[in-house]
C-alpha cells in the first residue's frame, strides 16, 4: 500500500499507459484507436511533467524583483524544474501532428471504403 | 564556415523543403531544383566526412549554449560516413523516383518533394544529433515525414499508413519513456553527459528498466520480426519514389540509434551488467532473420519479397550488435552500409522492372533480360550480395558477423544467418529463372527494348557494383570508419 501512496502518479501514469495502450491495439474502429493513440502519448506527458514537480513552497524559474528594484536570484531548491515541462511543449507538438496526419488518413480511408472499422475494410481489400 | 558544415547538413535540406513546398507542380523544373540542392547537400555531407576524418570528432554547440544545458550536435567518423550515405541515397532515390511522379504523384508533386527533403533533414539530424531528446524529435519528425509519404500511394497505403502511424507512435513513445527514466536518474539528456554519468554507478532497476524501453522501442522501428507487422504492407504500397528513400535508410538509422543507446550511452557494458538481454537478443535476432526470409519466400510481388527481406536484415544487425565480441559489432556496422546500399539497389530494380515490363509480380519478370538486360544485370549483382558471394560487400560483412558470432559461441546466430544466404538463393534463383528462362515462346512484339528500364537499370547496376568496391575495401572502411567508435 505504502508502495502505491508513494509513488501514486506512477502508478497513474502506468494505469493510463496501459488503457491507451489496450485502446490502440485492442480495438476495432480506426478512430478509437487513434483515441488510444492520444491518451498513450498523454499519459507520457504526464510522467514528464511529473517528473519537474516538488512538494512543498516553490515558486516558478524566473528572476525576482519587480521592475527597478535589485534583482534577486532564487535558489534552485526552491523552484519547479522546468526543463521536463518545456521538453513536453515539444511533445505535444508532435501528438498533435501524428494525430493530426492519422486524421487525415482516417478521412481518406473512409472515402475509400465506407467504413472505419479495421475488420471490415480488411474484408473489403480481401474481396477486391 | 567549415564549423558550421554539421549544422547546415541538417537544415540545409529543410529550407529547401520549405521552399519547395511554395514552387509550381511543374516536373521538369522540380526535378532540376531538388537534383541541384541534393547535390549540394551532398557536398556538404562530404565535407562534413572530411572532417571527421581529420578532426576524429566534431561537435557543435546549438546557438552557443555549451553542453549540459544546450542541445550539443556530434559527428564520429562513423556517423560522418552515415550522414554522406544519407545524402548520396537520397540523391540517387531522386533520381531513380523521378520517372514514376508523373503516374504515382500528381498534381501535388511540390508537397511530396517538401516532404522527402524533410525525410532527408529528419534523417540527418537522426544521425547527428547529441541529445538523446532531441534524437526523440528527430526520430518523430522522420516518421512524420514517413507517413505522409506513404499515404500518397493511395488505395491500400491509406490503412498501411494508418498501421505504421500506430506502431511507429507507440515505438517513439518507448523511446520517450526510455529518456524519462533516465532524465529522472541523472537530470541530463545530453549523450556524452549520460555517459559520464553512468559509467560511475551502479546499475539500478531504474537504469535497466530505461534500457528496456529504449531498445522495445527501437526494436519496433527496427521492424525487429515480431514486432514487424507494420513494414511490408507499407513500404510495398508506398509510391516508388518514396519506397526508394525510406526502404535503404529508415531501419538501418534505428539501428544506428540502437548502437548509440548500446555504445554511447550505456557504455557498451551490457553484457558484464545484465548478460541473460544479449542471450535473448541474439536469439530473437537469429528468430527473425528466419522469419524474415521465409515470409519473403511466401510473396509473389517483387517489392514485397524485398520488403519482407528488409525484416530479415534488421535481424542481422540486431544479433550483432547484441554479439559479445567486438567483431560482432563491427560486423553489425558494416552490414548496415552494406546493406543501405543494396537495398537502395533492390529498390531501384523495383523501378527499373516495371518500366521495363509493365509490372512487379514474379509472372510479369518472364523475358526481363530480353526487354532490359541492364536491368536484369543489376538483379544479378544484388542477389549475389544479398546471398554472400565474395567479393561483393555482403560476403565480407557476413564474413565479420559469423567470426563475431563463433568467438562468442553463439552458434544459432551462425545457423541463421547460414540458412538465410540459402533462402536469399531460393528467393533469387525465382526471380532469376523468370528473368533469364522465360516459360513460355515469346512473340516477337513482346521483345522490345525499354529506353527508360535500361536507363535505370544502368543506375542500379551503377550502384550494385559499386557494392563490389566496398566489399573489396571492407578492411580498410572497417578501419577507418567502424573500429575507431565501436569500444574494444
């Protein structure tokens, strides 16, 4: 239990891991997969954006002081690790174009075949 | 400017991407614009060889931020070579698609071209990049630029494309995890840095578990055999054109990535921290180059068969990398060029084929020699390469992965790769018998000579012996290239 308390968004992590995971291999239809595609590369920027957080008071990386007061720097023990959250700007960037091109293959895929289910066009290359 | 060789190498071919993407759908034009800027890309990855091979070394520091903190760019002279073998298949692929835009692209040529030189960009950065995120990136970028590129093929591409998009996104994910866990444990991406670091710990779950995600995740875009489901279908529908630049690199870069994850990061130590991977590897290794060839035995359509034997080569690369001997791995290395280049040879058949006689499956190759013996020829040349035949390269890098496999008593590795070259012989003396031995008398109007088939042809015959020359010279490129990165 202690093992699960402790850790609780890896575990989370995994748990939604695992359910895109089942979603796009499980599944039939071609945009459910793709719906487990997204919460697959979700659930990572979740465990990255995890990772940059800390208990306790801590504030954001920038230089404090307001405008003409001395500037103060901040100890890096008081600030979120920023890097993970800035690596997964990128991340995203890429989920949205792998979801944006799978969309579009959908789209033509349906127009060839009518259907989104995997096993019926399957059939229907299959008879063709 | 010569600092800045290894930069422009990457973002060289994406500015002309960009540009190409605004240009008119007019052929003749394109072709010129993308053969031109090949070319100069090709000159610059040359340069960038040249470099290496003076310097040993070259890094460069993204907008001047040194390494922990910024993305650090690094060419060995293995990747130097890798990088020059990028540029030089992508000209050649160019040239050798080009015949087929007409029918199999269309009116949207200029966005096809855009995304072949981001293939090219995404390819290049793959090989030089040092930052083990920024490899994620590039890596996704490539397989982007992929599936765009397949899908033009149309018809059964659509679902191919939709398959790969699935496999190759849940591939690069692992490989993300991979990085997480290992940015978790050391706080640095940078691959010099990682390795540092982890040559003064000892290896804990966490650091094996990161392992295990990279390599399943390289594995899938290995197209490793059970996890290869997504490769034939896709490379066999894509356009030509495509199939020509993604077949010879795609795969061989994920194994390239593989030995940096092996090498570079983990410091080639492996074995010594968990010896039971490399027994399964090199048996899933040996599985697969099986598998491979038999699925490619199974298929009646020439890009198939050669598709389905791009799963068995994975396995040879694969088994020796995993190797426990120094061998091994050079052998791994060198299979890899060998391999880039007679498969970029397989391919350009392919092309060469049907505009010879019309078509790709095993029925329509009766009397090839007779309508294009150039063609025919280069069929020849790359079927002894692929069987092992000295002195062409495939022989050597055999050669170089069975002493590798026998000195480290994996003999399964050596069983297999002993029964593919006999499969690869079965697979080629089909083709061949078809080719030179024509069933059935042929009327005379069928015997015509076809222009273009031989103008391919000759390319591919071109390049196939050009295999010769790398076999002939394989110690010396093992010398100069592969030795002085791979650890012994």
């Amino acid at each position: 239990m202690s093992l699960i308390q402790s850790g609780f968004i890896y575990w989370f992590f995994v748990v939604l891991l695992m359910i895109g995971m089942y979603g796009a291999v499980g599944k039939d239809n071609l945009v459910k997969k793709l719906i487990g595609l997204s919460i697959f590369q979700t659930a990572i920027i979740l465990f990255y954006v995890s990772i940059g957080f800390k208990n306790g008071p801590a504030t954001i990386p920038i230089l404090q002081g307001g405008h003409g007061e001395p500037i103060k720097d901040i100890a890096a023990a008081s600030y979120f690790n920023p890097v993970p959250h800035v690596l997964m700007l990128t991340a995203i960037v890429v989920g949205v174009a792998t979801v944006g091109v799978a969309l579009a293959v959908i789209q033509r895929l349906y127009a060839e075949y009518g259907t989104l289910e995997e096993n019926e066009i399957l059939d229907k290359i299959a008879n063709s | 400017m010569s600092d800045q060789l290894i930069i422009l190498a990457i973002i060289y071919p994406l500015f002309v991407g960009v540009v190409t993407s605004l240009m008119p759908c007019r052929e003749r034009l394109l072709a010129i614009w993308g053969m031109v800027h090949l070319a100069l890309a090709n000159l610059l990855s040359l340069g960038l060889l040249v470099q290496t091979l003076t310097e040993h070394q070259v890094t460069y520091h993204l907008s001047g931020w040194a390494p922990p903190l910024g993305i650090e760019l690094r060419a060995t002279v293995f990747s130097g070579l890798i990088s020059w073998l990028i540029s030089a298949v992508a000209l050649v692929g160019f040239i050798g698609g080009r015949d087929t835009w007409k029918d199999q692209v269309g009116e949207r040529l200029p966005h096809f071209l855009a995304l072949f030189f981001l293939l090219v960009a995404a390819f290049q950065g793959l090989c030089l990049s040092n930052d083990a995120f920024n490899l994620y990136v590039m890596l996704e970028i490539s397989s982007l630029a992929t599936y765009g590129l397949i899908a033009f093929g149309g018809g059964r591409a659509y679902l191919a494309t939709f398959h790969y998009i699935v496999m190759g996104t849940i591939g690069a994910s692992f490989y993300l995890i991979g990085v997480g866990y290992l940015y978790i444990k050391t706080g640095t991406l940078n691959i010099s840095d990682l390795a540092q670091i982890l040559a003064g710990v000892p290896w804990t779950e966490a650091y094996i578990l990161a392992l295990g995600f990279l390599i399943i995740g390289l594995l899938l875009k290995m197209a490793v055999f059970p996890l290869h489901l997504w490769l034939p279908n896709a490379y066999t529908y894509a356009p030509d054109a495509t199939s020509i630049l993604v077949a010879p690199l795609s795969t061989k870069l994920a194994v390239f990535l593989m030995f940096r994850v092996m090498f570079d990061i983990f410091g080639g130590v492996i074995d010594d921290n968990i010896p039971s991977w490399s027994l399964f590897m090199v048996l899933l290794a040996s599985f697969g180059i099986l598998a491979g060839t038999s699925l490619s035995l199974a298929q009646r359509d020439l890009k198939k068969i050669f598709a389905c034997l791009i799963v068995a080569e994975a396995g040879y690369m694969l088994g020796g990398l995993w190797l426990h001997d120094p061998r091994g791995n050079v052998g791994a290395l060198f299979h890899l060029v060998n391999d880039a280049v007679a498969t970029l040879v397989l391919f350009l058949v392919v092309v060469a084929v049907q505009e010879s006689v019309g078509g790709r499956n095993l029925g329509h190759l009766s009397g090839l020699f007779r309508k294009s013996p150039l063609t025919a020829a280069a069929l020849i040349v790359v079927a002894f390469n692929l069987i092992g035949v000295p002195p062409f390269a495939g022989f050597f890098s055999k050669a170089t992965l069975i002493t590798g496999a026998i000195a480290s008593g994996r003999l399964e590795f050596v069983v297999a790769l002993l029964l593919a070259s006999l499969g690869n012989l079965v697979i080629f003396f089909r083709i061949l018998e078809r080719a030179y031995f024509p069933s059935e008398e042929p009327f005379e109007e069928k015997w015509t000579r076809s222009k273009r088939g031989d103008v391919l042809g000759a390319l591919a015959l071109c390049i196939g012996l050009f295999l010769i020359v790398l076999g002939l010279q394989s110690n010396t490129i093992m010398d100069l290239f592969i030795r002085p990165v791979v650890p012994l």
